[in-house]
C-alpha cells in the first residue's frame, strides 16, 4: 500500500489519466467513489449532481438504467466537468478480446466515448487486456491519453474464485499492459502473492475497493462490507460505496461522512494525521 501523497503521484505517475485521478483526489480531498447503481436516468443524474463536490469518481453501470438514451451520457459527461470528477463504467468485460472490443467501442452504450475508466475480469487470460489495450492506441481513437483500464483482481463476494492464480495473473497483466491498465479493483494489497507476481513498492497501481459501508457488514446475497478506514488501511486509494452512499436518508451528508473518514485514513497512512 502506497505511504505516498496523492499530490506526489499525481505528478510521478506514468499515465495520465492516473495523474488526473490523483489531482482530483489531492484538490478535492476526497478518495470517495460513489457507485451511483440508481436504475432511472433521473436518479442517476440527480445523484451525480448532489455528491459530485464530495467524490472523486462516479462509478456507473450503465446497462441497469430503465429509460437509457444516449443523452444521459452526455448529461453525466457534463456533470463530471461541471464538479471535476471522473466516470467509471463498471462493466467487468469477460470475453474474447474480438468481442470485448466491440463491446468497449461501439453497441448500444458506446462505452469508449463517455467513460474515462473501465474494468475487466482477468477468466478470459490475457488476450482480454491485450485486446482492451490495443484498441486504444490506433490513430482512429481520440480519447487515448483520457482512458484506463482496472482489472478486477479480487471479489467481494462470498466464495469469489477470483483468488490465487487469477489474481497473480491479474498483477502480471497489469505490469504487462501498464499503458493502459492503471490499477486494480481489489479488496487487499496484492503485495502478500508469490514473490515473481506480487506488487512491488516502486510500482504505483490504483487500488480500487468495493464493497464499503459504515452502517452495514453485508447484504442478503453475499455482498461483504468493510468501513471506509479499514479499506483504507488495508490499501484502498479509492472507496467505492453504493447503498450505503444512494440509499439513505441523507446522501449527501452520508458523502461528507465517507469522504472525512476515508480522507483522514489516508492522512494516517501517509504519515500526516
Ligand atoms: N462490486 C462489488 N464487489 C466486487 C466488484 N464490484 O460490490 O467485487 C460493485 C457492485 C456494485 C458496487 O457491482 O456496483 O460495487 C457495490 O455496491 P454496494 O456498495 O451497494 O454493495
């Protein structure tokens, strides 16, 4: 887990989409990443304006909206300017790198246009980032420098096989693909696997952490919970909360409490509380 300032890596990192993500984490003080799983256009909207100040990134499944229509992408692009945060699509790609493309680029949801971050599952192999990654660096793609990958390297859920050699695949690839793949959602430092594969200290992936919630320690389809602070110790640099953000009385209030708590975690872990 990284003991240096978002400031720092903002300026140290390779890619710049990292560097944007930290310098929005640095200015707005806040590692809070709202998953905004509303199912309207409006809820999802309405959501993304309230705790756009508080959030550092608005993480999206585009493909549980009810009334989707282009335009609802193009409004939340304009929010994310609006309130300097960026959009993550949780879409886990699980395919064959031909399929994955098409699914990144084009379909109904046009994912590439509008979403700076995407992730993936690593049960395909490597053709999938291999594939992820190519299609970014053609000429005929403008949003190059403004795009990244997360492979999803671990899973919250009760009884995930997303362990072992799926995880050490998934650090080999990012190392591989580091052009494109940022970092990792994942629930614990991937420093502790095998020697060959574990994440060394001199290499700055983002970790991602789903699966945060101070109220709740789970739901009734095996979701599993930890509170801001915990997955901040445990290596998060970014908190990813749904229901316990958008499902309360007070959402915005809710977000304040995230950012502080998760904030001050990060102040402890880089030696600054
Ligand atoms: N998510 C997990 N666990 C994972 C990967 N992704 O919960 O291992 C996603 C879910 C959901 C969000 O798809 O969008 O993170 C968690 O929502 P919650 O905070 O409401 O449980």
């Amino acid at each position: 887990k990284s003991q240096v300032s978002y400031g720092e890596r903002a300026q140290q990192h390779p890619h710049p989409l990292a560097r944007k993500l930290f310098e929005i984490a640095e200015s707005k003080k806040t590692n809070v990443v709202v998953s905004a799983d509303l199912t309207t256009s409006k809820g999802l909207l309405d959501i993304a304006d309230k705790l756009g100040p508080y959030i550092a990134v608005l993480k999206t499944h585009i493909d549980i909206i009810d009334d989707y229509q282009y335009s609802v992408v193009e409004e939340l692009k304009a929010l994310a300017a609006k309130h300097n945060f960026l959009i993550f699509e949780d879409r886990k790609f699980v395919d064959i790198g031909n399929t994955v493309q098409k699914q990144y680029h084009g379909g109904a949801l046009q994912i590439s246009s509008w979403a700076h971050i995407v992730n993936c599952t690593m049960l395909p192999g490597e053709g999938i980032v291999q594939a992820l990654t190519q299609t970014t660096e053609g000429d005929n793609f403008p949003h190059k420098d403004d795009r990244a990958l997360l492979i999803l390297a671990t899973m919250t859920s009760k009884g995930s096989l997303a362990t072992g050699e799926y995880t050490k695949l998934s650090v080999e690839c990012a190392r591989k693909y580091s052009r494109f793949v940022i970092g990792f959602v994942a629930s614990r430092t991937l420093g502790d696997i095998e020697t060959k594969t574990a994440v060394l200290d001199n290499e700055d992936f983002v970790m991602f952490t789903t699966g945060v919630n101070i109220a709740s320690k789970g739901d009734k389809l095996g979701q599993q919970y930890q509170t801001p602070k915990s997955a901040v110790e445990t290596g998060a640099d970014f908190i990813i909360a749904g229901r316990g953000i958008y499902a309360v009385p007070d959402p915005v209030e809710t977000a304040k409490q995230y950012r502080e708590e998760g904030w001050n975690a990060y102040l402890s872990r880089i030696g600054k509380a």
